[in-house]
C-alpha cells in the first residue's frame, strides 16, 4: 500500500486490475463453496473445483497453459525441440549457445531472440512440428493436478500462452480438446517466416476480445494464471475470478498418466527421443562425434562378425536386448514340414528383421514396404521390396519361403508407442507355419525412424544411440486350427488373432490404425514416399 500511497505515477490499467481482484476478493469471502483466490495453503486442496463444479460448469475458463497447466515454465527445451527438427542441429547448437544470454536478458527478449533463432527462415506452408513432434513432450509435462483444475470446467475453455500459436495450437486443441488459443503471432514475408512476432496488444489482446464476445459484460470467465508480464494482466483483466498458480506449487505436481489422456497419443515425428534441457542437450552436443565413431563400429560389427562375435561386442558398446523363446528347440519340426517358417512380428525399428535373426542365430529374408535404398544396401541380412500387388507379392512371398525362412512386419510401418496398427492378412493365406513374435525397443537419445524426414538417416541415428535395448519374444507357433489351410478361418480371423497375441505378450493395446493413417497425420501423404 506504501508503494501506491508514495506519489508516484502507476498506470490506470494496473490500478483497475488490482481493484477488480480486491472486490472480487471481498465479493467471494461469504461464500462457502466457492474459495476466494487461492492463498498457497488453500491452493493444494483445488477447494475452488471440488466443491464448485456446478458453477464452474456455466462459466468460460482462460488458464495460461505454461503457468496452469505444464510442470515445467522453461520454454528453451520446446525452442530446442522446433530449431532441431525443423532447422536442423547446426541451428540447434546456435540457440543452446546463446542460452545464457537467454537467460540474462530477461523473459521477453529471450523469447523474442529464440523465436528469431528457431524460426527466421523457416517456410510457413511446411512448418508441423507444432503437429507431428511438439503435442508428446508437452503431454508428458502436463501436471495430473494442473489437468484435473482445467478439465473440471464444463463451459469454453481458453488457452492462453506466451509461446507462438504455431507451437501449441494442435495441442490444445487436439489433444486437449480447447476450443480456442490465444498466443502470439509470428509475422510472415513471401511464405517464411522472418523470426518476428506481432506485438502483444495488436494480436493476443485484440484475438481474446474478438473470442469472448459479449462474454465480458456478464462477468463468466474464470481465470488461472500468473502475474509474469503486462500481457497476463491485460488478458486477465477479463476474468470474474482469478486463482493464481505458484512455482512451489507445480514443484509438488505428478506427471499425466497416459491413460488420462484426453486424445491417445499414438504417432508423433522427430528424431529427438528425450527432452532437451539445457543439460541433457550438452550432453547430446558432446555425444554426436564420439556416436559417430560408435555407429561405424557397430555397422562394422553388424555386417562383417558372425552372430557369435557381433551379438557380444555389440551388448559390450550399449545395444543391449533380451530374448524370450516359447520353443525348447528352435528347429522344431523342420524335418516334418515344407518350405521355410514365417515369422510375423511387429514394428518398432528397421532393425527388427536383424534382432530377430540375431535371436535365432540364422539368416532370414525380410520383406520390406518402403525401406530405404541405402538401408537395403547395407543391411546384413537378405531383403526383398513388396511392390503393393497383392498378387505380385504373394508369388513372391511363397517362392522366398520355399527358399528358406522368412520374416515379415504386417503393420507396413513403424509405431513407436505402446499400440499396434492394423496388421495386413497378406500373410495369413499364404503360410499355416506362422510364429508370431513380439518385439519391443527403446532408445536413449534417437529416434531411428521417420515419417517425414530422410529415411536413409533412419540406420545412422539408430546405431548412434548411446544405448538402447531390444526386447523379444518369440511365441508358440500358431496352431493348425486357426490358420486358413489347416482351420479354415479367414485370412483377417488369422491376421486379428496374431495381432490380439503380440499386443498381449507387450501389453499393448490393438488399434485399426494404418499405415495410412500414420503419414497422412504426420508428412500430409498417403505413406507412398521416396526411398531414396
């Protein structure tokens, strides 16, 4: 009160706002359900949502995402996260040089100076990391408390961020199910972005009073937010209410379990498989040129040694795994049948043909739908390309097999969370000597996959992990009575059935998802890429 009290000059709009929360105060302290702004020792107890639910329901929230509704307030890792995967990392090693200065010139020029970074060049029309990679680190960083305070609200919900929209604008409303954003604007010059963002009262403040309409005049939004800057103020001057969010609050927040998710998170891009802190990304920029080394030795290692040589000395450099085999003799009855066994499994890499002959310590032909060729260049085992005529590849499905054994992935692509995609029946008229084989990899640094990236780079990310490990699970052969042959069952009985059987042996849950699917959410395309 000193401060207001001393003679000095303070702005209207201040003054007003801090009227409007003292009334509001004052106008809440009678009643019983509904808690005035919370207080730290009130704020842990979400008293205000418990017992208020019938209020809140008729009211429009605006929660400002990275204060409400994230654990974290640090912006840089999802600034890391867009220079990488968007600019590349020599861009990503400019903008973690320059955190420091980040650091030192305050929370609104080091905005502006890793949005100039991240974005400056960068074509608008092609920009989808807001899409594709940014929704799974920002679910992984939603507090369950946080999440639990904004979905209570059963009227409009407002998202507000500090960030670009371009950057949060799926998530929230995808996978969040917000009906609108309020975030900055980047300006654009000939379809590219410039690394500039529109001013604060020209963009956000003007949006939020296009959307709210009417609303204001009858005093029905709730906010939850914080008092960083003038922006948060001005945005906020709206609310009826407002409950403010601490830091020493969201240090006691929980991670969002996965099956709270409002939208299942099932495909997402990018090559970075970790969140990129400032430390963990020194230790990424450290690790590349001794990874570098690392995957020629592991190639070396995977094309040249003999399974008995390379499978120690490749668990020796980091790429661990563990085998589980249903069979107490791997050549079962291959005196008693024709033709070769066709292992169907699952797929996490383009490895997995590899693990799986590693595992059973014999060569075996993969069948493959768009490997690179690079990739099948210099892969260690033999491969051969489908060419999508169904019966142009089950001729040439049959021959291989009367050649030898087989392997085959009938999701058509890679998956790299815990859910199965469709699998394709191709497989199940051709053979009845099917096992299936579960199959499950995860990786400490790198992704080795790609949707809309370059594929041939998909083998030197995987090997340039500093460890990862394979998990595989050889089940029992698939018994006469359900195959086509032998049972009579249809080809997508049989393709459901050893769907349903890898999906239990991993725990994960079967999807009808496609291949489709995947690149029509994630490269804009029907999954028909290059190869190159």
């Amino acid at each position: 009160m000193s401060k207001i009290m001393d003679g000095k000059q303070h702005s209207p709009k201040a003054f007003l706002f801090l009227q409007k929360i003292m009334v509001t105060k004052i106008k809440y302290t009678s009643r019983e359900n509904l808690a005035t702004p919370m207080r730290h020792s009130q704020f842990n107890k979400y008293s205000f949502l418990a017992n208020g639910v019938e209020i809140l329901s008729k009211k429009t929230l605006m929660f400002h995402m990275e204060e409400a509704l994230l654990k974290s307030s640090s912006l840089f890792p999802y600034f890391l996260l867009v220079a990488f995967e968007a600019g590349g990392p020599l861009r990503a090693f400019v903008l973690f040089l320059l955190y420091p200065i980040i650091c030192l010139v305050g929370k609104e020029w080091g905005l502006k100076i890793m949005v100039f970074v991240c974005f400056v060049g960068l074509k608008e029309e092609s920009f989808s990391i807001g899409k594709t990679v940014l929704p799974k680190f920002f679910l992984e960083d939603v507090g369950t408390e946080g999440f639990d305070m904004v979905m209570k609200c059963g009227g409009r919900k407002i998202g507000v961020t500090d960030m670009p929209r371009v950057m949060v604008d799926c998530f929230l409303k995808d996978y969040l199910r917000v009906e609108a954003v309020v975030g900055r604007e980047l300006k654009v010059v000939c379809g590219h972005f410039i690394g500039l963002m529109e001013e604060k009262e020209s963009s956000a403040f003007l949006e939020l009073k296009e959307i709210l309409g009417e609303e204001r005049m009858d005093s029905s939004v709730i906010g939850i937010g914080c008092f960083h800057n003038s922006l948060d103020q001005q945005l906020f001057s709206y609310c009826e209410v407002l409950y403010m969010v601490s830091e020493a609050d969201k240090k006691n927040w929980r991670a969002l379990p996965r099956a709270k998710y409002p939208r299942p998170l099932i495909f997402h891009d990018g090559r970075l498989a970790f969140r990129p802190t400032p430390i963990a990304t020194l230790f990424m920029f450290m690790w590349i040129p001794f990874g570098i080394f690392l995957l020629f030795a592991r190639a070396t290692a995977f094309y040249l040694l003999p399974y008995k040589l390379s499978v120690p000395f490749l668990c020796f450099t980091g790429l661990k795994g563990t085998l589980i085999s249903s069979f107490p003799d791997r050549a079962y009855d291959h005196e008693q049948k024709q033709g070769g066994v066709l292992y169907v499994c699952n797929h996490r890499t383009l490895l997995d043909p590899i693990y799986i002959s590693m595992g059973l310590g014999q060569p075996l032909t993969a069948v493959t739908y768009s490997l690179s060729r690079v990739s099948e260049l210099f892969a260690p085992i033999k491969t051969v390309r489908l060419t999508r005529n169904k019966e142009k590849d089950s001729k040439m499905i049959e021959k291989q097999l009367k050649q030898g054994d087989l392997v085959i992935c009938p999701e058509g692509t890679t998956c790299r969370e815990p859910y199965l995609l469709r699998f394709s029946p191709l497989f199940a008229e051709i053979s009845d000597e099917i096992v299936p084989v579960a199959i499950d990899f995860q990786v400490s640094m790198f992704y080795g996959t790609t949707a809309s990236g370059y594929k041939y780079l998909d083998p030197l990310f995987l090997l340039m992990n500093p460890t990862s490990h394979c998990s595989l699970r050889i089940l029992g052969k698939l018994p006469k009575s359900f195959t086509c042959q032998g049972g009579g069952k249809s080809k997508f009985e049989v393709a459901n059935h050893v769907q349903s059987q890898i999906a239990e042996a991993l725990n994960f849950q079967c999807t009808s998802l496609t291949r489709k699917d995947k690149y029509i959410m994630l490269a804009g395309n029907e999954g028909i890429v290059s190869t190159i």
